[in-house]
C-alpha cells in the first residue's frame, strides 16, 4: 500500500483514477490544483469553482481526505507568462505539454513528495512500466483514440518514477462504467476542451486581452498583398480559416504558410506539396527531454508532430548544441515553430522537444 495524491480536476478521468486507487488498497488523497482564477475578465467560461466542488464531491463519495492547492503564482509565471511571451516572438506555444511538466509533475509533484506522499496519480490516458533496472518507461495508453502519452512528452525520469496512470490500460467507454459502479457525482459530465487548467476559453480571445493587435498586410508566397491580418501572434501555420482571405481557386483554400516578423506580414499559399513553406522533411528540434535512457548516437525513431498527427518514421541526429535534427522519411504539413515533437520507438514515449527552426 502506498500513499498518493490523486490530481482531482473535477472530470471523470481523475475521479476514476482516484476510485481505482483506492480499490486498489492505497492510501488516497484527492486534491484540486488551484492554478488560475479569472481576475482581469477575460472573455470565456472559466469554471474554477464548479471544477473544485465536483473534486470535492467525489473526495466525499469515495470518503477520502480532499484540500485545493494554491499554484496561481507558480502557474502564472511558469504557464501564462510561457505562453503569452511565446506569441509575442512569433511561435506557437503548447502550455497543455509545459503544463504537464511544470505544474503536474513540477510543482504539484514536489508538494506532494513535501507532503510525504510516494507518487502524484492523474487521470491521463498512458501508461507506465517499471524496468527490471529500476527505470520507468510511460507508454501510449490503451484507448488510441485517447491516448494523451503526447503530453507528457517532455517529462523526465524523476518525474515518471512518481506518476501513475490508473485509467491507462483502459478505453473511455470503460472509465464512465467504472465511474458509474462507484457513484460518481462526475460520471456524465463532459470532458474538458479548454486551455490546461484556464477553462472555455478561446485562445485567440486569452491572446487578444494580453497581447495588443498588431495589423499588417497578408501576401501570397511572391508578396502581392492579398489583405490585413490582426496580428501575427493570433495565426498559426497551416490555418486554413480566419484570415479572411478568399482564394481565386475553387475547392482549394488558404492557408497561413508563413510569417515575415521584420515586415509584420503573414504570408499564404495553396494548400499543396509544392508550396513553400508549407511542407519539410528536415527540422531541428531543442528544449529536448528524454524519459529515460538519452538517444547519443543518430537512430530511426518515431516523431510524432502534434497532437492529433500520427507517428512518422524519422531520423533523429544529435548535434553539438543539444539539439536533434530530424528527417522525415516523408515531407511533413505545417510544422510549427513551438509546438511540440513527441518521440516514441514500438509505443514507448522516449521523450520530446520543442520545434525551433524549419530547414
């Protein structure tokens, strides 16, 4: 029996993992991590307090301890200012990975080892396998159309050695089920969409409260003007609505391929092979973490670009600096300075970095 502190969002996951926990024979405590609270009005539903009631409401179902632990400073400064000064150099950030490893398995982690627990559970669709050297690996979970493996990408060994994943072998269908045989005051509610931890919000809305509009001239890829933009931080590569340029070509749109930070402009292309900048194959990668063993000599692994993307075969080499330069066997859509490359081998999570220049 061991002691853990199960990360209560206020959603099925967790609460599942926290009754699974328990069924287990360990010694459970839930706990709300407080880290934001909508003080400057931005536009949006942040639903804090009825995230923190639900927690409550399964701790006092399943009769276990509950408390709210405040991280607003911590999350201000390691996710929000993250995020916003992201935006503000021109790349797309992604706070739900930064979130994982800062906040989750940072901060709330180190209250918990302060606190004398053993290990933080959360309800995120991975899973976790403990090596005979006493190394922990994490996996993609069970459910593949679930599998959040991605955002623990740039986790580290410590971190992984006190995270459990109790809903990880498990598909969704089966995760309300057991929501259900426990009585659950969460087992219907809906799954979160918004920002890690913000709520409802959309992001072009949290942008525009913090960071000013800066119009200027969207040009096709041989710079004929083609419009105005808002500014370049509210645009992402590969956007094919919302710049409000409509395309001369029936049936193929748009889409954002480019931003000139030196003349403010946003540049689009045909969403096609032969657009520049639209597809690579080569990209360098920094920010690198491993979960595990460290990859120092070049291999032929899995990269997985974005969320939602499949896995690609892919070179990875590591240079001098820290960097890896990976090549993909085949060209890549869209891939966005900031955002995050997951790497995996066979279904296990290697590690990950943050995409930083497009070669």
């Amino acid at each position: 029996m061991a002691k853990i502190l199960v990360g209560l969002s206020g959603g099925v996951d967790s609460s599942v993992a926290a009754a699974l926990m328990l069924e287990q024979g360990h010694e459970v405590t839930g706990a709300y991590m407080k880290n934001w609270i909508n003080t400057d009005n931005v536009p949006g539903d942040c639903p804090w307090q009825e995230d923190v009631d639900d927690a409550h409401a399964v701790a006092k179902k399943l009769g276990i301890e509950f408390r709210v632990v405040d991280l607003i400073e911590q999350y201000q400064e390691r996710i929000v200012d993250y995020l916003l000064d992201g935006y503000r150099s021109g790349i797309t950030p992604n706070p739900d990975v930064y979130c994982n490893r800062e906040m989750k398995f940072g901060v709330f982690l180190d209250y918990a080892l302060e606190q004398g627990f053993e290990a933080v559970a959360t309800g995120h669709y991975a899973r976790r396998r403990d090596r005979a050297d006493g190394t922990v690996d994490i996996l993609r979970g069970a459910d593949t159309n679930k599998d959040q493996s991605y955002f623990l990408a740039l986790m580290e060994q410590h971190q992984a050695k006190h995270a459990l994943f109790p809903c990880g072998e498990m598909q969704k269908p089966e995760v309300r089920e057991v929501a259900e045989r426990f009585e659950l005051p969460t087992a219907k509610k809906k799954d979160s969409q918004g920002i890690c931890f913000i709520g409802n919000v959309k992001m072009s809305d949290f942008l525009r409260h913090y960071v000013p509009d800066r119009p200027g001239n969207i040009v096709d890829v041989a710079g004929k003007r083609l419009g105005r933009h808002k500014g370049l931080h509210l645009y992402t590569l590969g956007q094919r609505k919302g710049h409000g340029v409509a395309s001369p070509r029936e049936g193929l749109a748009y889409v954002v391929v480019g931003k000139n930070a030196k003349f403010n402009e946003l540049i689009v292309g045909y969403d096609e092979s032969e657009t520049p900048g639209l597809y690579t194959q080569k990209c360098l990668v920094g920010t690198v973490s491993w979960v595990n063993k460290p990859l120092e000599f070049a291999r032929r692994i899995e990269a997985q670009p974005r969320y939602r993307a499949k896995s690609e075969p892919v070179m990875v080499t590591p240079q001098d600096d820290g960097r890896m330069l990976l090549e993909f066997v085949r060209p890549q859509r869209a891939i966005t300075p900031g955002q995050i490359c997951g790497f995996y081998e066979n279904g296990v999570l290697l590690g990950g970095g943050v995409f930083e220049e497009i070669l």
